[in-house]
C-alpha cells in the first residue's frame, strides 16, 4: 500500500474516533453509531482519500507534465481529470493557433501597406534622381557618346532656357512628334540605355541592359508594378522594329490617343514623381485622392503609370519599355504572382484609362 493512501487511512480513523469520542452517552441507543451515520463517516472518509489522491496527482501532473492513469477506486475520477486537462491544452493549442494566425494576419496588412506604397511610390524611382538633378553644364562627348549623336544632340545644341520650359509643358516636338532631345534632361543619367534604345533602336539590348541596372537599384519591384499598371503586360505582341520613331507614334495614338500623349509635359510628369515621393516619405495616401478601396487604388495606381507611359512616348522609348517588360517581368511567374493583377479589368478602372 503506497505511504500516502496508509496516511490517509490513519487520518481517517483518527477523524471517526474523535466523533464517537465527542458524543456523550446518554442512553444505552447512542454509545454506539447507528448503520446510517456509519455510512455517512465512510463515504466522508472515502471523499477525503479521493480529494487527496486527486490534489497530489494533480500536483505530479503539473511538475511532470504526465498523468499516470490508475485502475483502483479513483480511476475513473483521475480519467476525468486527464480529459479536462487534456480539453485545456487543446484549448491552449487552438489560443496559440489564432494567436499565430493573428500574427500572420497582421503581416499580411503590413505587406499589404507596403504594397500600396509600392504601387503610388515606385512607378518613377527610376528617374528621381535624374528628375531633381538635370545637368545643364557641357556634354562630354567622349565619356557619353551617345549623348552627343545627331538625334539627342545635346553638346552642340544644348537645352536653352526657353527649351525647357517647352518641354515642361510638352515633351513632344512642336509638330506632335517623338522628341530625342528631351534626354538631355537625364544626361548623363541611363547613358547605356538611351544608347541600346534611341541610338541604336535595339529594343533587346535595351530590355537586357535596363533590367541590370534597374537590379542594382533594387528596383526590380518598381518596374514591375509599372509594368503591369501601365497595362504593358496586356499587350500580346511586342515589335522588335528598330524604326523606333514612326513605330513608337502609331503604338502610343492606339493606345492613348495622339492628342493625349503628345500634350503630356515634363512638369506633369514631375507632379506624379513628387506625388510618389511624397507617398515614400509619409507612408500614407493623401485624403484629397479619394482612396477607398483597392478598385480606386488601382484606377490612381493606372493614372500615374499612364503619364509615366505617355511620357516615354514623348521621349521615344515606348517600345523599349515594353520590349523591357515582357522580357522580364510579364511572363514572369514570381511577379505574376504578386503583381498580375494591377493589369486586371475592373469596374471603371480600365475604360477611364483609356
């Protein structure tokens, strides 16, 4: 018999003497216990072992994490015990399951946050440092060459004054045509890719060259999302024309209309850069864009990438950039994955984008 079950029995005949002891004999019917109060001391006594066996087991339990099941008198108490303790951990468990689906949770928003960031901040990185910094000081030739071939022409025809305020309000020539020249606002910014594209109209080499470049920026993500809110990725067939020029024009009048993108200045494309800077920086949509969900964050998200399109229009390297897009993000399952849907048809989005 284990030490702590011989305890009790002790304690247990100890607590039935004191009771016949403490009564008094007044007559011969009480010197000894009737059958029902004997009954009634037994089952006290048994609820006392039982409440004790209990109380150390538990107590073994939760030092040793285990709980012996037993076969005696108890045992079907014990196995009680053991399906409470067993429900509570499992309680416990499904606690620690939505606590981590909770943490999960509030990852996905966090990513989701960066990712609204993304979309209005990262269709222009590429140029900011070129846009808050344009050279005007003298070309040198024999660094940049390709800066100084005949259709940029930047070191013997230098922007005057009066040429960038032109361009501030229309990139396109006069007459609605491409303008090289407005590449001497980058000089000597993407030297290698103004020579691949508007040089030598290789859009191939173009699309290899940009993406390394843009790699090294860690800019890869930016473009992507350019890509596919520009609805680049929606186009089936990207023409390796090198007639860049009269090639680019009739592709962006389909897409944009030759009013529209031939109006499209240098200043409105600055207005997107500073309103995607100004996202960089605070983390926010401004209340005055009317965001409300993620079809109006998508038709604004289109809007800027539409500029941003028209823009290369202007400055001929439309084809370029898709030739780039295709090449390295479009049929790219990683940024399918994350980014396809930006080029999605939704509810009066894509029509007012047109």
């Amino acid at each position: 018999m284990a030490p702590a079950l011989l305890k009790l029995m002790v304690l247990a005949s100890a607590l039935v003497a004191a009771e016949m002891g403490s009564r008094e004999p007044n007559d011969s019917a009480e010197r000894c216990l009737s059958e029902d109060e004997v009954e009634d001391s037994e089952e006290r006594l048994v609820s006392i072992m039982q409440t004790e066996l209990l109380q150390k087991e538990v107590r073994r339990f939760k030092a040793s994490d285990k709980f012996p099941m037993r076969t005696d008198a108890v045992g079907e108490d014990e196995a009680t015990l053991v399906a409470g303790e067993l429900a509570e951990q499992e309680l416990l468990a499904q606690l620690i399951r939505k606590e981590e689906s909770l943490a999960s949770i509030s990852k996905d928003i966090q990513s989701n946050k960066v990712a609204v960031h993304e979309i209005m901040s990262s269709p222009h990185k590429q140029l900011s440092a070129q846009a808050q910094a344009p050279s005007s000081g003298p070309v040198d030739c024999e660094k940049y060459p390709m800066f100084c071939d005949p259709k940029v022409n930047c070191s013997q025809n230098p922007l005057t004054e009066d040429d960038r305020k032109a361009i501030g309000k229309q990139l396109a020539t006069a007459d609605g045509h491409v303008n090289y020249r407005t590449w001497c606002l980058a000089y000597p910014m993407y030297a290698t890719s103004v020579q691949n594209c508007i040089v030598e109209g290789d859009v191939k080499g173009y699309a290899q060259s940009m993406f390394e470049a843009q790699k090294k920026l860690k800019l890869l993500d930016a473009d992507a999302i350019y890509c596919f809110s520009a609805g680049h990725c929606n186009k089936t067939e990207v023409t390796d024309s090198t007639s860049l020029a009269s090639t680019t024009e009739a592709e962006c009048d389909s897409r944009y209309g030759h009013k529209q993108w031939t109006s499209v200045g240098w200043t409105d494309f600055m207005a997107v850069l500073a309103r995607a800077l100004d996202v960089g920086k605070t983390h926010q949509i401004p209340k005055e864009w009317k965001v409300t969900g993620w079809s109006s964050l998508v038709k604004l998200a289109r809007h800027e990438a539409d500029i941003s399109a028209m823009t290369a229009c202007a400055m001929g390297n439309y084809l370029c950039d898709l030739s780039y897009c295709h090449a390295n993000y479009c049929q790219n399952p990683q940024y399918r994955e994350r980014f396809g849907n930006l080029s999605w048809v939704y509810p009066d989005v894509w029509e007012s984008s047109q």
